[in-house]
C-alpha cells in the first residue's frame, strides 16, 4: 500500500477538486468555445508539468511510451472531458457529475470486455441500480425529458470513453508505460491536448473565439481548471491507478456528485430538486456497491 500521507493526499484532491471542476467548466464555456477552452487547459497544464520534471532529471518519453499517452489521453481527456464541456452549456454541473458517476459502472463492463474477471452478482446488480438512478435523473412521465436527450446520451459516451482510458492506462505494457506518473500525467494531457485542438479545430471554434467577450469569470474558471483541475486532480488521479486499488481510485465516483450538487446550488444557484436527490441516492448507492464489491483478480 502506498503511504497513507501520500493516498489521503491525492483522494482529497480527487474528492474536493475534481468536484468543483463541474462548475469550473460550466463557467468557463460561457464566453470561451468549449473544446479550445479544454485543449489550451491541458496542453499548458501538461507542457509546464513536463518542462518542470525535465528540468528535474526526469527523461522525455520515447516514441512508444508517446504512442501510449496518445491512446490514453484522447480517450479520457477528449473523449471524456471533452464531451462534458461540449455539453455543460446545456447540462446542470450537479446533473453532470451525477452522470459521469456512471463511469465506475463502465469501469466494470469495460474491464470485463477487455479480458477481466466476469462481474460478480453485486457488480451487475450496482449497474442496474445506477441505470434506474439515470432513469430516475432525466425521464418525466408524460413530459420531454427533464435535461437534453443529446446531453445526457453525450455524457453516457464520455463515461465509457473515461472508462476505456482508465483501462487502458492500468494494461499499457511495461514498454509503452511511462516510468514516472507525473511524467505520464503531462504527457496524457500534452497528447489529449493536441487531439482536442484538432476537434476544436474541424469544430470551427477559432472563429467562435472572440477576446473582447471573453469574461473574467471564464479566464479565472479556465485558470482553476488548469491547475487544480489538470495538475493536482489529474495528476493524483493516475497516482491512484498505478499505486492504489481500482476501488480506492474510483472511489471518487460517490463523493464528487454530491460536492457538485452543493458547489453548484451554493455559488451558481443551480436548482436541487427532489428528482435529482432521489437519482443522487440511487446512483452514488451504486457506485459504492461497486467500488466496495470484492474482485476476483488480484490487481
């Protein structure tokens, strides 16, 4: 096990930070084209990161070991949190961090796909559970959809996309595996970085891009996100995945919906109804059945 200073540490930054990252987004896609405002995050996030340990005498990745960060960094960061900027426009963050709980749920069908040990009764029952909490977030008898069908079918994408990544990155072979994890962070988001320039790109957001509309609000959002959101979250999330248990480092999944709930119903005056705390129950129950279930594997 890894020191405990060091795994409180980094589960701490994970709960609080990432938590407050929803908000962030919300705010800064307000006057900032979302798939732009992502990409300048994570490609100036991840360029200091990795300048700072260059200087530190830790060694550039080789060519296999960028091929690895390439395949990791589009399918969490583009993929995954690119799709939530795209939507948080048109999406409550407390709903948002509600649905991107269901990436724990991915986790365990993604794992399974992929070659790992079948789910166990408790895992299946903790997915079904958490998909009647979607159903219990978004359907209205007889009315439209509470949130938008193309949102909330985005966010599901991007769960699976995280989910995919996050495998990916716990399976890379020792010789596409980054040594060092700060080292593999910056080059992750250097690599999801360019990907999502490019989509930002084909997307036309250069022409969305207008600096006299641009608020303070946005710029200080986008200023947290890189830091906080990019560096310390980031960073200390695939330290979890290399040195803790697949519970502890998705453990975050049960905690960060109800800090986005709170953060956005305190500071944006986003609405809690009595739909989204029922969902929030059933979801992060089910998230905390599959993140405590015993696995069959050892890893």
């Amino acid at each position: 096990m890894p020191a405990r200073f060091a795994l409180i540490t980094a589960l701490t930054s994970l709960y609080l930070v990432w938590g407050s990252t929803y908000l962030a987004i919300a705010v800064a896609v307000r006057s900032l084209p979302p798939l732009l405002m992502a990409s300048l995050r994570f490609l100036i996030a991840g360029g200091i990161l990795m300048l700072v340990l260059r200087v530190m005498g830790t060694p550039w990745p080789d060519r296999r070991q960028w091929l690895g960060a390439l395949a990791v960094g589009v399918l969490l960061l583009m993929g995954g949190n690119g799709t939530v900027c795209l939507v948080a426009h048109a999406v409550p963050s407390g709903v948002v961090a509600l649905m991107i709980a269901c990436t724990t749920m991915a986790m365990v069908g993604v794992g399974w796909a992929a070659g790992g040990p079948r789910p166990t009764a408790r895992l299946a029952f903790g997915i079904v559970l958490g998909l009647v909490g979607v159903g219990v977030l978004v359907w209205r008898p007889g009315a439209p959809l509470a949130y938008p069908w193309w949102g909330i079918a985005a966010l599901l994408f991007a769960c699976v996309s995280w989910a995919c990544g996050s495998v990916l990155s716990r399976r890379l072979t020792a010789t596409a595996q980054i040594p060092s994890p700060w080292m593999a962070t910056g080059a992750q988001m250097v690599a999801g970085g360019v990907a999502m320039l490019i989509a930002a790109t084909i997307h036309g957001e250069w022409t969305d891009l207008d600096p006299a509309h641009i608020t303070a609000a946005s710029l200080g959002a986008w200023a947290y996100l890189v830091v906080g959101g990019s560096v310390i979250g980031f960073g200390s999330y695939v330290w979890l995945l290399r040195n803790a248990s697949p519970a502890l480092a998705t453990s975050y999944g049960y905690v960060n919906p109800l800090v986005a709930i709170g953060i956005g119903a305190w500071l944006n005056a986003e609405p809690i109804t009595h739909q989204m705390l029922m969902s929030a129950a059933v979801i992060v129950t089910a998230v905390a059945l599959i993140a405590t279930a015993p696995r069959h594997d050892a890893r």
